[in-house]
C-alpha cells in the first residue's frame, strides 16, 4: 500500500485517491526563460516516478504539468520586470519567441532523460479568462482588493479567518516581523500580501484586457486557475520543488481556500540539487545546464555524463532528500547503472538447469514493492536489484543454477523494474541500434512519405504498424515530416 510524505500534514499518509482508480496529479513545471538545469531535473524525474508508479499499480493517472510563460517576476516578487521578458530584450526577440524555443529545449532534455510527457501540459498565457475569474472569485469572497489598476490577497484579511501558513509553517507575526516597511510607492496594503493581477507599465510587452486594468496575472495565481481546470476543484496530488512551498503553493492553498476550493489533498515536495550545500540556480548564478552535462561542456565537469547517467543519480537519493552535485557521485552513478545494465545483458545469456532449487524470486518483487511503497524509496529498490546482480553473474558463471521459472520471473522484474518503473534504458544498446537502423530507417520513411504523398494510407499505415511490431515507433510531426526511435526492448 502506497505511502507518501504529506508536507501539509508533515507525516507519512496512507495513499487513497478521491475517485477510486484515478489519480488527479498536478506538477509546477519550469519558468521557461533559460535552458534546463539539474534542478529541474530533478522534478521532472521525481514526478516522473510517481507518475509510472501509480501507472504501474493499476490507476488512471491525469498528470498535468505547466508552463510558465507569463507572470513570473524577477526575484519570485511582485516587483520587477517579468523573467522572460528581460531574456527577450536581452537576446532581441518577442517574449513568446523566447517562451517557445526554452520550452522546446525543455522538452527534448526531458525526453533524453527518459521523462514522460504529461497528459496535459497547460500554459500560463493560454489560461488568462480561468485566472481573471479566479481574481473575481476572491474579490467577491473578501480576501483581495483592488489598487491601482492591480488586485493583490489580502493576506491579514484572509488569516482572521484561516490559517495562513499552514503548509510552510510560518505564522503571520513571524512574516510581519521579517518584513520591511513598504516605502510609500506600493500598491499594497501589506509587505505580504501578494499579486493576484498586477497593471502593466507602459513599457511591458505582456498585457492583457481585465475589468482592473490592461495587464497580466500573478504567478501564484496560474496553477491555482489550471489545476482546478484540468483536475477538478478537489484532487489528489500537487507536486514541485521544495523551494516552491513559500510563497508559491502557500498562495496556492490561501487562493483556494479564498474561493471555496478543496485544492490538493497530498503535497509532494522534491528537495533541492546543491553545489557545496547551495541550491543550484539560475538566479545563483551556479547552475549547470542539462546540455552541458551532456556534452562535458563546463568548468566544474571533469567530463560528459549520459542522460541515464543523470536519471540514475537522481534515483539513488530519496525524492526528500538533498541531493549534492560532484563529478566522484555521478562517476560512482555511471559505474552502477553499467553494472545493472551488464546484468540484463547476463540474464539473456543464463542456462537453466531444470532441477535447480527455487531461488525464491518472489521475494525480489515484495521488497521492490515495499521499497516504492515506501514514499517512493527508489535508492531501496535499487539496492535490492543490486542484491541480485552477484546471483545473476553467480548463475552465469556456473557456480550456482537456476529454473526455467524463475529465470522467466527474474527477467520480467528486472525489466519491468528497471526499464518501465525507474525509467531507465541501455543507451550503449540504443546508440548501436540507431547507427546501424539509420540509413536503412531515411530510405523506409522516405517510401512512407512517398506513400502519402500518393494519398496510400494503406501502405502509410502498414509501413508505421509493421515498424512499431519490430519495435520502432514513428511518430508524424505537424509539418508532414516523421520522426523514429528504438523502444525498450523487454
């Protein structure tokens, strides 16, 4: 029975979703103004476990994974320039083109890492209407007012009748004594208090017509309006790094609650990627680029490291756990994910002996299982499929025997532990697959493409199902072009 760490309860909960079967899952995904970096990462793939844990057990999981295009200001303040519009001018292009390259750039590190999409991956800026009705709601309710042209939560108004902080912990004479003194220039009634729509100035590109003034919504605001969109006004899981509980998902809870909304019941928080103990960011400065880490590209890097590698030295530290960047870890990770590959490899080659003894595998499986249960205990399951790669080379080298049976059973965990539930592939098996498969793969869809052309749908989707039998997936591009890869074999 799945366990997960509840930051709102600050305890461990039984797993139960709302609707039995399905899963409501929401995750915040990245401010798209940079390029990817290890820390998120390290979300994408905390959540990526979850996603094909519950998948894996038997439920209908509705991830929903956003994108921050709009709103999002510099300092996670209400002050400043919006974080992709300062790269616009920086770079000279329009903020939207700058959204859209990150986002594609986001997109294909996260495919390279094994990621899966989400079902649903809505932007900020498509959702302007669901985030204006949202300010009206809390209006309309008492907890925000309207000054100047921007609309911020009163936050002082709202803890009169609930608790603000609930899940950071803070209280609010904590926040008001660590708060300075707003200098007269703000809109705001309070320091804390925060944006729920903000007026543009003359000179912001991003705006957009609202009954307050021409302008753009809050950060907080966007996976309040999207998950309650996408998941219902009550649902299971909400996701994200834990230097998101404040102030972004405590603004989330205190907005919801503001309106009448149930929210998540499960808070899920990954802990942070460090460098010498400080987060590693962007805004720090300190930040190394998932590109860069594959191609060995930077100062701190003694060398490139795989994708796999990567995904692998995430999923050795439990989600909750900080996780600190150096070359001897991911070396040490690049070390272990090729012993567990080399024992797949061994498990096709193993001999049975028909009168062997039970290994007594089942018992693998259970604590596998119990690992994942476990508030997704990855570095457990991980060391107990390592427990058996000495039997497996034992097997192997003939020093100990093994049935049909459980070879059968030993091969279906391994790969489906290794390869559908922990992500992870054999690149070394991939690459010599694709160079080889290359050529031969332009000449096939070239004829498929031929086949279209001439209006042959038959022989289109005869080409596309006979490589997917083999184990080549196609997949069209909107331009009319297509696109291959090798899927895992088990």
């Amino acid at each position: 029975m799945l366990t997960i760490y509840n930051t709102l309860t600050r305890k461990k909960e039984v797993f139960e979703p709302l609707v039995e079967g399905r899963v409501g899952l929401y995750v915040c995904g990245p401010t798209v103004y940079g390029d990817p970096h290890l820390g998120h990462a390290r979300s994408a793939i905390t959540f990526d476990l979850l996603f094909r844990y519950l998948g894996a057990q038997g439920y209908r999981v509705r991830y929903v994974r956003n994108i921050t295009d709009v709103g999002h200001l510099e300092h996670d303040a209400d002050e400043g320039e919006d974080k992709i519009a300062v790269r616009a001018r920086l770079e000279q292009l329009e903020p939207m083109e700058v959204a859209q390259m990150y986002t594609r750039r986001y997109h294909a590190a996260m495919e390279r890492l094994g990621v899966r999409p989400p079902s649903i991956e809505p932007t900020a800026s498509g959702h302007i209407i669901e985030q204006i009705e949202l300010v009206c709601r809390i209006l309309e309710a008492g907890y925000a007012y309207e000054a100047g042209g921007s609309v911020y939560f009163d936050v002082e108004r709202y803890s009169r009748d609930h608790r603000y902080g609930c899940l950071s912990g803070r209280t609010l004479d904590d926040m008001m004594s660590g708060s300075r003194a707003l200098d007269g220039q703000s809109d705001k009634r309070s320091p804390f208090d925060f944006a729920l729509w903000k007026r543009a100035s003359p000179e912001h590109i991003m705006r957009w017509p609202s009954p307050w003034s021409d302008g753009f919504p809050g950060w907080h605001a966007e996976c309040s309006a999207m998950s309650a969109r996408y998941l219902g006004e009550r649902f299971d899981i909400h996701g994200g790094g834990m230097d998101l509980v404040f102030p972004h998902h405590e603004a989330e809870i205190a907005q919801g609650t503001a309106c009448g909304c149930g929210g998540a019941r499960y808070w899920m928080h990954n802990n942070m990627v460090t460098v010498g103990g400080q987060k590693m960011g962007k805004s720090l400065g300190n930040a190394i680029t998932l590109e860069q880490f594959f191609a060995g590209e930077h100062p701190m890097l003694t060398q490139a490291y795989s994708p796999m590698t990567i995904r692998f030295f995430m999923l050795q530290a439990h989600y909750r756990s900080t996780l600190d960047f150096s070359n001897e870890a991911l070396q040490a990770a690049e070390k272990g994910l090729d012993r567990l590959m080399k024992a797949v490899e061994t498990l096709d080659k193993l001999v049975v002996t028909p009168a062997a003894d039970s290994l007594g595998v089942a018992k693998l499986e259970t604590a596998l299982a119990e690992a994942m249960d476990d508030d997704l205990g990855s570095p457990l399951a991980i060391a107990a499929l390592f427990d058996w790669v000495s039997t497996i080379n034992k097997i192997h080298d003939g020093t100990m025997s093994i049935s049909a049976d459980d070879l059968e059973q030993l091969c279906a965990i391994f790969h489906r532990w290794l390869f559908d539930i922990l992500g992870l592939r054999d690149e070394k098996a991939a690459e010599g697959g694709t160079d080889r498969l290359g050529p031969v793969m332009d000449l096939v869809l070239e004829l498929r493409a031929g086949a279209k052309a001439d209006k042959n749908w038959a022989l289109s989707d005869k080409i596309r199902d006979g490589l997917a039998a083999a184990g080549i997936k196609v997949m069209d591009n909107k331009d009319g072009s297509s696109e291959w890869q090798l899927q895992q074999t088990k």
